[in-house]
C-alpha cells in the first residue's frame, strides 16, 4: 500500500517549485516600477471604468498576495504588495483580479461553475480524505466510498479553477496592452508574473488528482 503515497511526490515537488516560483518571480518585478507610475489601485480602477463597472470597489487587504474577486460583494481586494505600488507585479496582479470582475459581468460559465462548486468542494476537500480514510481503518466501504465522492467535487473544483484563473490572466493582459497602461517591456514582465502564478494553480489541482487517483487504488485494492 506504501507505493500510493509515492504518488504524491511530483505533486509535491511542483508544488513546493510554484510557490518559490510566484514568490520569487513576484519579488523580483516588485522593484521594476512601471514607466506611467500607475498602481495596482489605479490599474483596476480604470480598468473596471472601462468595463462599465463602475459600482465595483477596490479596496486594501493586509497581507501578501492576498488579492481577491469577491463577486458577492462587489469589491475587488488588493494587498498592501498590490494596492499602492507602482510595480509591474502590482499592475499585472490588479488586472487578474479586475479580469475576474469582468468575468463576473459577462457570466463566464467556468466562473459561474465555479461558484456553484465551492460549497461542496469546501466539505470534500477537508472531510472526504479523512472519511475515506476513517472507512479504511474501520473496514466501513461505505464510508471509503463517500469520501471518494465528496473529495470528487474538489477535484472538479481545482479544475474548473484552471481555466477560471487562465482567462483572468488573458483578459488582464489584453487590457494592458490595449489599454496602453503598460509598455511592451512591461507587458513582457507582467505575463511573467501572471505565468508563475499560474503554476500554483496547476499544482494544486495536480496535487488532488493525485490525491483521488491514491483514494481509488486502495479502494480497488480493497475488493
């Protein structure tokens, strides 16, 4: 059965390399201010004036790289990294999150997916391992069996994050450039940022794939 944890060791090391990679890519462009000056603020903003968004708020959040889309609210959340520096990383992670706004407006179906997900996905990504797992020590199959299911809805969910997460970044550089708020260089080293944070989301999903496909072995291997 120790062959299964195995399984987890690529998940793991991209894991643990698209951390280092969104941390270090971000700080990195941290200290490459943008030509016009314009902050994170500012970017999205304007952006969301253009986007006829007008009743959207941005505001600040402590923390780093806490930045969020709340479409409930109506309020797009920028860290102290994003909300007033000038940096291309705080330009280029300002236009992801307004990229999710105008996701929003439109009813992108991945997003709306998404939403509709995060309950279930919640209980499954922290019950359905331990359930799975409490059905294997106690012989219960049953139980084995839900926690596959549950945890299923947070594969799903990592998943439809994927491309969620991959049309913000494109809408955002788009904006960008047809917007003339940052210049080819720039846009150059925003894509950057925009690229290695992808990597996290990617590893995250691979991490539950895996983490599935090790639930379904032992249960198969239970029969």
């Amino acid at each position: 059965m120790y062959y299964y944890f195995w399984l987890m060791i690529p998940a793991l090391l991209l894991s643990l390399y698209a951390q280092a990679k969104v941390g270090s890519t971000f700080r990195k462009y941290s200290k490459v201010r943008t030509e016009s000056g314009i902050t994170g603020a500012m970017t999205a903003r304007r952006m969301l004036d253009e986007g006829g968004l007008n009743d959207v708020d941005v505001v600040r959040i402590s923390g780093n790289l806490t930045d969020n889309f709340d479409p409930k609210k109506g309020i797009i959340s920028l860290s102290d990294s994003v909300h007033s520096s000038s940096s291309v990383s705080a330009v280029g992670v300002a236009a992801h999150e307004t990229g999710h706004a105008l996701q929003h407006r439109d009813e992108y179906g991945p997003m709306k997916l998404r939403s509709f997900l995060v309950p279930v996905a919640n209980i499954g990504s922290v019950a359905g391992p331990y359930i799975a797992i409490a059905g294997l020590i106690f012989s219960i199959d049953i139980l084995l069996e839900l926690g596959i299911v549950l945890f299923s809805a947070a594969v799903l969910f990592y998943l439809v994050t994927l491309p969620v997460e991959m049309n913000a970044s494109r809408r955002a550089m788009e904006l960008l450039e047809t917007g003339g708020i940052l210049n080819n260089n720039e846009l150059s080293s925003a894509k950057k940022v925009l690229n290695a944070a992808a990597l996290t989301y990617i590893a995250a999903a691979l991490s539950a794939i895996m983490t599935l496909v090790r639930l379904i072995l032992i249960s198969r291997n239970r029969r």
